[in-house]
C-alpha cells in the first residue's frame, strides 16, 4: 500500500527501522536512506506533502530510461527499484 498520508519524516523512520530488521550493514542502511530521500526530494520538488503514484511511476519510467541507455548499472536500478517497493 502507497505509503501516501504518512509524512515524509515518518516515511524516513519507518525505513531506517525496516533496513535495520532485514540486517543490513550500516553502509547498505545509508546507502539505502539515500535513495529514499531522493524519491522524498523529486516529491518536495513539486511541492508535494505525501507520496504520488504519479511521481513514483514517472521516476520508475526514467530509471528504465537510465538503464536502457546504459547509464546505471542493472545493480543500482535493481536497488532503486526494491526502495521503491519498500515506499509503496
């Protein structure tokens, strides 16, 4: 379920809590918070409050763009693509 009335500060918890029950090293947690905030801040960027299916979808479109093209590793879009599950 699209995470869309929680606010992105709990959003933010919520994730840090769920990297640290899967176990993930601290690098990896990091690394991790990093995508979500920048999925939080494209949203902020358009003056959104909660997560847009809209957003989301458009941001998924340009990681195929960015994978089609060979611009980042299958690694990365595979990475960005399980946050965006985690968000959702």
């Amino acid at each position: 379920m699209l995470k869309e009335r929680m606010n992105f500060t709990k959003i933010m918890a919520g994730m840090e809590e769920e990297f640290r029950k899967r176990g993930q090293s601290y690098k990896n947690q990091l690394n991790n918070l990093y995508y979500c905030e920048k999925i939080i801040r494209l949203h902020e960027a358009r003056g959104l409050k909660y997560l847009d299916r809209e957003l989301i979808a458009e941001h998924i479109l340009y990681l195929n763009e960015r994978i089609g093209d060979g611009s980042i590793s299958k690694r990365l879009y595979e990475t960005q693509l399980r946050i965006i599950r985690l968000l959702v």
